[in-house]
C-alpha cells in the first residue's frame, strides 16, 4: 500500500508541459507498456530528467524508446510532440547510426561524452548543421542491471559559428595590418601634405585632393587648416585638433586614426602622421606628414570587437545557466536524500504518534485522582517533543537557502545529526562515531555539509547491501608543505571528517571515476551519479579537499580536510522553565484551528489569564476594534481571509500604549520570510511549544510593554527573527 501511494504522488508532482504529455500518453502500445505498470527506478530517472533546466531524455530498452523534458521538447523543434513514445533511432533517422551505438553502449553499462560534435539535422524543412554536446549515462534498474540510457544535450552552434567568425575576423585583421605595412613600406600611401603654419596654408598632392575631396588648384595654392579639419567625422574632430595642438607645442610626433568624408558619400579610415619644424627661434615654421589608408583594418578590428562581446555574452549567459543548474541538482540530490529517509522518518512518527495516543487513551481510563496521571501526562508530552525534533530536522535539511558558513563544533554536529544519518542508512546498519576529546571547530556551511554526510550515508548504505557498520569520525591535524603537496590546500591547522564503510568497495577502475558527474554504479537504480560530484564541489568550494580509498571486499573511506577556525561556536539555547505570572491579563487568542484554539484558551485560563478568542484574523480585528481591553494578542500566522496577522500587530502597534503580539507558527519560512523584519512589539513562538515556554513568552512580552523596553524588544527579537530564515 506505501509503495502504491508512492508511486501515485510521483507521477502527480511530475509537473511541466512535457509532464504532462507524458502522463496522458497511451504507453501500453509501447516497449515500456502501461504507465502505472512502469517499475520505480523508471520513474525516478524520468522525475529527475523533469525537473532538469537542460535538455535532458531517457532512451528506455533495447528499442531505445524515447521521454524527455520540456528543454529537449524545444530543442527537437517540430518534431515535438511527435517524437515522444518513438524510438530514438526513428525519431531522428538522420542520426540512426549514431543513436543505435549509443543505446546498445547504455545497455553496455558504458557512457560516452561528445563535444561539438556535428550534425545534419532537419529543422523547419530544411537540413541545417548543428553541433552538440552530448553526454550518455547507462540507468541501472533495482538489480543493478542496465536498462536504459539518460541522454544530457546542449547545443553549442552559436558558440561553435561565433568562434569561426572570430577566427576568420582575426585573419582578415592580421591581413588587414600586412596590407598596412606593405603600403607604408613600398610607399603606398593616400597622399601627402604640409601645413606653412604661420600662413595657415595647407597644400598637398593630387592622392592627399581626393582623399579629402579637393581640387588640384585647392591643393596646389592651400588653404586654412580648418578646411581639412571640417572633412573630418565630428566624433573625430575634437580629438585629431587636440593632436595637432600638441604636436605644435611640444615637438612631439603625430600620429592620429580618424574617419574622413561625408555622411551621403560615407566615411574612409585613414591613419595621418607628422611632425612640426622649428625655425631658429624655436617658432613653429610648418608641418609636413603622410596620410595612409586603413580602412579595411579598421572595419576588421570593429567587427573583431562585435564578436567578442557576442562570445562574452554568450559565455556570461552559459555560465549564469550552470549556475542555476547546479543549484538545481544540489536541491533535486536533497530531496532524493530526503525520500530515502522516508521509511524510517515514517516508522519513528507512527512511534511518536502511539506513544501519545497509548498515553491519552490511558488517561481516559484513569480517575483525575490518580496517582498515574502525572507520569502519563509528562510521557506523552516527551513523545511531543521528539515529534518536533524530527520535524524541526526535516525542515532544516528540506529548505532551499544560500550558503550561509557557520562555526561548527564537530561534537555538537555529531550528536545532532546522529539521528537522521540513522534514518538514512536503515536499521540493519550500526552507525559510530569517533571524537578527539577536544575537537577543533571549523566553518563551512551547515545545511551543506549535512546533506554532503547523508548522501555519503546514503551511498555507505547501498554498498552494504545489509548488515554492517557505518563509521564518522573526526580528528584535529596539522599538516605541513609536504603533507598539503597535491591537496590544493596551505600548511596549517584542519578539522578532517572522515565517513567509512564496511561494504562492498569500488574497483581501481570505478574509484578513479567516483567523482564524475552522472557517473553511478548504484544497484537500485535510484542514483543519479551527482552525490560524489556535489560533495566534491562544496569541500573544494569551503576551502577544504575530499579523497576516496576503496577495497573490494572491505569498504570505502571517505576522507574530507576543513581549515580549522579560530573563532567560538555560538552557546546553546538553554531550556526554558516555567516562569511565574501574575494571571491578572487579558490575553486574546486567534487560530483557525478549533482544536489548537480550545486547547490554548484551556492552558491560558488555568494559568488564571482571562481569555478572549477569535477563529480569524477578521474577527480579532473586530474584538479588538470593539473597545475591549486587551493585554496581550498571541495569533497563528498562517490563516485565511483577507485581514492578516501583520494585520493585527500594526493596530497592536498604533495604539497609543502598544499591545504585545506573539507569533505562533509551525514553520518558520512561511509568509512572514517575504518581509525578514518584525515589528518591535512582536515576538514568534515555533510550534509546538510547552506550557512553560508560552507562560515564559508572555511574561516577558508583558513586561517589557509595561516597562517601556520596546527599542530593546525590536534589537533583540527582530535580528534573532530574521537570523532563523
């Protein structure tokens, strides 16, 4: 029943264009038949394809049948959606050939990688050349047998012709400068001229006339300087006079680039050089120089310099893409972490829940008199307790956030995260750990590092196979140029964490591809060959280096340096105690839960509070807009209706003496993370929380109204507040 459940929500959380066509597709007329017959490793390889930003299809059996995701929809053109449920080989005939060696090698087991590699495809009717990147990755099934093949394309044409045009502008630059110096070498010039600068005469030959459209008799008597200066572009105007000047005043060389002509008979490159003659005073006498055509140069350099920023572009926008992918499949490896938790997450809940239900079931039984109750009463709210814990770690392990480093003490990381590496490996599997007594703290990010130790579990477990024992310790080294020779890593002081196993080991062969992307050896056929990858890039990314030994036979160790930090690890939160209360408030209490409320109201009321309650946010509003006194407001975030909680905290906060208002919430990334900022009259308690720590909130809530510490309030609570989102 669990794995039919399963299965159902798969294919329901399938989403996309492609998903859906995939869903409605008549399959049993198919090598891989009905699609609630399809066997769970076929589905976890089409839901990880789904959920790909690149073009990504699985090639099923020997026939080669074809799935893929929306990015490969697109890529495929018109053939879309015709192709899907088709053989690879018939859906794209024009590469049968290479299509069939690249199923026949995934049932092989061997994956093949092409880098653009070219092709003749037919798009819009038409053949046209295309190149690719094509990555092959063999899909195992539950008996560790290939059946299928995960085929990862990216289209690399417009970098590939990008690439050819620069190269072709570069050669017509290099010919264009050859041409420069065999004109100026052989005197091929555009014409001479010379400047009598104290009769401002420009004259020049018949080549200079033509250049600047002039007439020979212009040319022969002179004319202003200006005149010539007015041919030249306006954008070059400023600039070549500047030159002019200088040479003028400081007997320096000229040597300028400008554009001549006209806009109805276009502009014409040129390169002028020259220098100024002094008469015995030191007066400028006059200027003679060279004018050179560098037309074609100048155009080749411009379109060189078009391509380029095309080929940055092109690569600013790929890598921006990579980055999005791997933050993609960082999230996608969790969540395939997080479902193989499941069993056991799911076996300690039903415990939990029993454990609460023995206990209140019994209570039915006992009189209030008896001496039982207490001890019953105190057991269930434990199984409570653990309840959260467990949800508390499956939200810090599920939550998308960016890396974030933080001090961590390898004790306290250890004996938090023992539990869920349980879960992880299964009961048949014993875990150890192994602490120096004073372990050295390092800074890396915490929600990745634990989900780099699960996946290492994760794969401990399926190398198992069973019974055995999965091993984290951690140990304080300092290593010097010699020990850090080929590690990447500075002489000094590291944390090193390893993980061991004592399951089945790798050959030398699949070890020295263990950190290849997509590369999995898994027999269950759940593996998406990225665990080892991304554990490799987020040590390489923290500073730190990771290295794998395996035995056949014995097991694999997995062994990973951290630099150690000198700073302190923050102090654990102390557990709160029952606080003692006056009982002379009135607290308001809003939930849309009937359960939540009543049982909250009946808590408040025996702690001797008078108790208001409301079921919305709307009818809070309305109580409080009444007139009634109100102490204090303690509302769930979460509710409907069109009046909010944010809603009530700024009416709580506009009056003239601001009420207190507590947060009650089950899950802190909720709507209230779109603002990060609380106001300074309001304080979030998580769900579920103890009598103890709601009387403590209130007491202090309470407190610090009547005592005016409302700036200390917003301090404290609002940076608390938005450290935990």
């Amino acid at each position: 029943m669990t794995s039919t459940v399963s299965d159902h929500l798969q294919l329901d959380s399938w989403i996309g264009e492609t998903a859906r066509a995939i869903r409605q597709f008549d399959w049993s007329n198919t090598p891989l038949g009905a699609i609630d017959d399809w066997p769970q490793h076929l589905r976890s390889v089409v839901q990880v394809m789904l959920r790909n930003a690149l073009p990504m299809a699985v090639l099923w059996g020997e026939e080669g049948t074809l799935l893929y995701n929306d990015a490969y929809a697109k890529f495929s053109g018109a053939r879309y959606p015709r192709i899907l449920g088709m053989s690879i080989v018939e859906a794209w005939p024009e590469a049968a050939e290479f299509n069939r060696n690249v199923v026949d090698a995934g049932l092989r087991g061997e994956s093949l990688s092409y880098h653009d590699i070219s092709f003749e495809l037919a798009r819009e009717g038409e053949s046209a050349e295309v190149w690719l990147d094509l990555h092959y990755s063999p899909v195992a099934s539950n008996e560790g047998l290939p059946v299928g093949t995960l085929a990862i394309v990216v289209e690399t044409t417009g970098r590939v012709l990008l690439e050819r045009n620069r190269a072709s502008a570069e050669a017509a630059f290099r010919e264009a400068s050859e041409r420069l110096q065999l004109a100026l070498n052989s005197g091929a010039v555009r014409g001479t001229f010379v400047w009598e600068i104290r009769a401002n005469r420009v004259k020049g030959d018949e080549r200079f006339a033509r250049t600047f459209a002039f007439t020979d008799d212009e040319v022969d008597t002179g004319f202003p300087i200006e005149r010539a200066l007015a041919v030249v572009h306006p954008a070059d105007r400023e600039r070549v006079s500047a030159l002019i000047s200088r040479t003028v005043r400081d007997g320096t060389p000229y040597r300028a680039e400008y554009r001549v002509g006209s806009e109805d008979e276009g502009w014409t490159w040129i390169a002028a050089s020259g220098r100024c003659e002094y008469d015995a005073d030191g007066q400028p006498r006059r200027f003679p120089g060279v004018i050179v055509d560098i037309h074609d140069r100048k155009i080749a350099e411009e379109r060189l310099k078009e391509l380029t920023r095309g080929l940055e572009d092109k690569v600013s926008e790929a890598v921006a893409a990579r980055v999005a992918v791997e933050a993609q499949l960082r999230q996608s490896l969790k969540m395939e972490a997080l479902g193989a938790m499941t069993g056991g997450v799911a076996h300690d809940f039903n415990n939990t829940l029993q454990a609460i239900s023995g206990n209140l079931q019994l209570l039915q039984y006992l009189p209030p008199d008896d001496s039982r109750v207490p001890a019953r009463v105190q057991a269930a709210l434990e199984a409570v307790q653990r309840g959260a814990k467990l949800a508390s770690q499956l939200l810090s392990f599920a939550r998308r956030q960016p890396q974030s480093p933080v001090v961590i003490n390898p004790r306290r990381l250890f004996d938090e995260l023992r539990e869920l590496l349980q879960h992880a490996v299964g009961s048949g599997v014993s875990i150890a750990t192994l602490l120096p007594d004073h372990p050295w703290n390092f800074c890396v990010d915490r929600n990745q590092l634990e989900n780099a130790l699960l996946n290492l579990a994760i794969n401990a477990r399926d190398a198992i196979r069973g019974d055995g024992k999965f091993t984290v310790a951690c140990s304080n080294e300092t290593l010097d140029a010699v020990a850090c020779e080929g590690k990447d890593l500075r002489p000094g002081e590291y944390v090193r964490l390893t993980a061991s196993d004592t399951g089945s080991g790798m050959t030398p062969e699949v070890l020295e591809r263990a950190f290849e992307p997509f590369f999995t050896t898994k027999p269950d056929g759940h593996g998406t060959g990225l665990g080892l990858s991304m554990v490799f890039g987020f040590v390489k990314q923290s500073g730190g280096h990771i290295a794998v030994s395996s035995t056949i036979g014995v097991g694999t160790t997995v062994e990973i340096l951290f630099p150690r930090s000198g700073d302190h690890e923050s102090a654990p939160a102390e557990t709160p105690t029952m606080t003692a209360l006056t009982g002379n408030a009135t607290v308001l209490v809003v939930d849309d839960d009937p359960a939540v409320l009543a049982s909250t109201v009946a808590i408040l009321e025996a702690m001797h509070f008078a108790v208001l309650k409301a079921s919305n946010d709307a009818a809070a509003l309305s109580v409080l807009e009444s007139g009634l006194g109100v102490d204090l407001i303690l509302t769930d975030v979460v509710m409907p209706g069109r009046v909010k909680c944010a809603d009530l905290a700024e009416w709580a906060f506009a009056q003239a003496r601001p009420v207190p208002v507590i947060y009650a919430s089950g899950y802190t990334r909720d709507i209230l993370s779109r603002d990060g900022v609380l106001r300074p009259n309001v304080t979030l308690l998580n769900k579920p929380y103890r009598a103890e720590m709601l009387a403590r909130e209130i007491s202090t809530a309470l407190q610090r109204a009547a005592q005016g510490f409302i700036a200390d309030m917003y301090v404290h609570k609002t940076c608390a507040f938005c450290a935990s989102i």
